[in-house]
C-alpha cells in the first residue's frame, strides 16, 4: 500500500482500523452514535466523511507535506 514519496491519507472512524495502521495522517471522522434511532443507518459517520473530504486539501504545511 505504502510507496516511496506517496503520502497516504486514510480517514476513518476507528483509529485502530487497518487503514489507520497503514496511513501517514489518519484524521478521525469517528461519531458517538449515528442519527437513526437504532444506530444502524450511516448518517452521521458519512456526513462525518464528505466534510473531512471537503475540506481537504488541507494545508500541506500544517502536516509536514510538500
């Protein structure tokens, strides 16, 4: 997953995920709960997601990038 020079950004809810063991920056999206009554519907954790993707890119300076 990993090349050389290639920063890799994994955003994730779960900063114990696979993703984020492998990642150089791991912003968190993680949510309490989500806005379905039984949790189950993605609502919160994938409005969570497209703000962060959004956002970006963030500046490079504030994350050792170049």
């Amino acid at each position: 997953m990993r090349r050389p020079g290639v920063t890799v950004v994994g955003m994730t809810g779960r900063a114990e995920s696979t993703l984020a063991a492998h990642a150089h920056i791991v912003p968190s999206s993680a949510v309490d709960q989500e806005a379905c009554p039984l949790n189950s519907a993605p609502t919160a954790s994938t409005t969570a997601q497209m703000a962060l993707g959004d956002d970006w890119p963030w500046p490079r300076s504030t994350h050792g990038l170049s």
